[in-house]
C-alpha cells in the first residue's frame, strides 16, 4: 500500500465479511480477491450490485483469464490488477480512479464557504435567466429560491430536495451534459399535484392524462434545463452540449426517482433550484449533478472569481 496513504484498512476472510463490512460503510475503496471460501469475488460483486453498496472495487487476482477481467467488470469493478502486484502498480491505478487521496478528498464534508458562494452566485444568474424564460412562455410571476449548493454521496440526493415532500408523486426528465473536462446531469421533477395548475396556465381544455402530463413535464424540463445550462456553460467561457432526454419516471416517490438516476459516480456537486409560480400550487426542482471528476475543472474556472 502507498506508505502516505492516510486511510483506515480493514481486512476480511472472505466475500461474505467483505459484503458485512461494506453494510457498516467501512469500504469506500475495495481491493476484491477473486479465489476465496464462502462467498468467492465474483459472487461478492453480485452482492455489491444487489444491495447498491457505495464502493469503488478494484480486483486483485492471480486468474489472469481474459474472461475473468471481463466478467469483474461486467460486474462493476473499476479495475482488474494482476498477481502479484507491487506499491508502484496499486498506486497508479488508484490515481487513475482519482482515489490516491482518499482519505481526504471524501473526508471533506461541504465545500469550502467561499467556493460555495462563488457557486451560488454563478448559479443565481443561470437560474435567473431560466425563470425568465419560462416567465414569458407562460405569463406567470416565477419565484426564484436561494441555490442549494452541496458536495453530497449520491445516495443521499433524495434527502436534499427540500421542497418536495418525501411521500408526494412525482414525475421526472433526466438529461446528460457535456462540456470540456466537465459533465453530468440535469434532473427536472415535478410534483403530480402541479400538473392541474400548469395545464390552467397553459390554457388545455382537455383532461390531463398520463400523456399529456409527460408532454408538459417535457416542455417544462426543456426551457429551465436548456436556460440554465446555457447560462451556467455562458459565465464558465465554455459550452455543454447536451444529450437526449430521458424519462425517470410518473408517479414515483422522490426517492424512487432518485434510484433510477444514481448515475455512475459515488460523489457529486449537487445544484438545486426549486421552482415556484407565484398564485398557483406549482413545484418544480430542476437539480444539476456535477460528476467528481468535474470538479477540478470547474473549481479552477471559478478560481478566477475568488482572486478577483
């Protein structure tokens, strides 16, 4: 192990203490044998797949079949090291995971004060630009809330949506975003009671059917996700281009939504904006997530402001 490497290390006999471990959250990082008793690597994989377990696993293994490395990373490991291993080895594929720094890069709890507020400054200008759009397509009065900033575990995202009560329905649009050395994703959700007050607004006589709710969840998460990527990309000096949508879900939980959207990352920047419309029981939240990896481009680009 890297002799710098401030982490705490656990040992376990098998698959099946690896899982029980992994439960008590003692394993952000995984070093997988493939060959052991009780419950082998493979079938330590499934389990991990299984209970959603939050671990990066890196398979370490003297089966150095093709077929072997294929199969763990068909079952999600990140990597596949090869016996035996040596200090140099282990290192450079935990720096290609971007996890040599462990121990203090996901001790960090929040982000630092300054760099959150530069954050919400920059999103105050893209969400303000988005509410205006959306003003003038409907004719309403948008108000705009205070951006929730957060560097959170992407298990806990359900828990920071505020406005949105837990046991409401909801439906939900996702849509990737890309730009140079950032990426993620932007999720729209609605709440099923506002679709009644939206369709007033927008003038539909007809009633509001599943169909015709996923065509306004559509037209509504396209004009505040297009604006305020748009806005966001414009103060970055840089452009996002965005992918299809793609429909979460109706009529779900919050926290259902969330499960069907943890994308492939453990961490991520967290931006909400929970949209009201001021004299109608509308409530929409439209999330950014940033991936880690984002995160160095994007606090280098905002550095700028805090120097000035």
């Amino acid at each position: 192990m890297p002799q710098d490497w401030d982490v705490a290390i656990y040992f376990a006999k098998n698959g099946e203490e690896a899982i029980a471990a992994l439960v008590e959250g003692k394993g952000q990082i995984l070093l997988l044998d493939l060959n052991m008793p009780v419950m082998d690597g493979y079938e330590t994989l499934k389990a991990i797949q299984k209970q959603q377990l939050l671990t990066k696993t890196i398979v370490v293994s003297g089966d150095i079949q093709p077929e072997a490395k294929a199969r763990v990373l068909a079952l999600g490991a990140v990597d596949f090291i090869q016996k035996p291993v040596s200090s140099g080895d282990l290192a450079a594929v935990l720096r290609k995971h971007n996890v040599l720094a462990l121990g203090e890069e996901f001790t960090t709890q929040g982000l630092d004060e300054a760099l959150r507020d530069c954050y919400q400054e920059v999103t105050n200008v893209a969400m303000g630009q988005a509410g205006d759009h959306l003003a003038r397509i409907m004719n309403v009065f948008v108000k705009l809330p205070i951006p929730n900033v957060n560097l959170i575990e992407v298990s806990e995202l359900h828990m920071m949506l505020s406005d949105i009560e837990l046991h409401e329905q909801t439906s939900g649009v996702c849509q990737g975003f890309l730009g140079d050395g950032i990426s993620g994703e932007a999720l729209c959700i609605l709440s099923d009671s506002s679709f009644g007050d939206v369709a007033k607004i927008l003038n539909i006589k007809e009633d509001v059917d599943d169909q015709l709710q996923l065509e306004i969840l559509m037209d509504v998460a396209s004009i505040l996700i297009g604006s305020c990527l748009a806005g966001f990309a414009k103060q970055l000096d840089m452009q996002f281009r965005q992918g299809h949508p793609v429909v979460l879900g109706q009529h779900q939980s919050v926290e259902d939504l969330i499960k069907a959207n943890k994308g492939n990352w453990r961490k991520t920047l967290a931006i909400e904006l929970s949209y009201g419309l001021e004299g109608y029981n509308v409530q929409c939240d439209l999330i950014l997530l940033f991936t880690e990896d984002s995160l160095e481009t994007l606090n280098s680009k905002l550095a700028h402001w805090l120097e000035d």
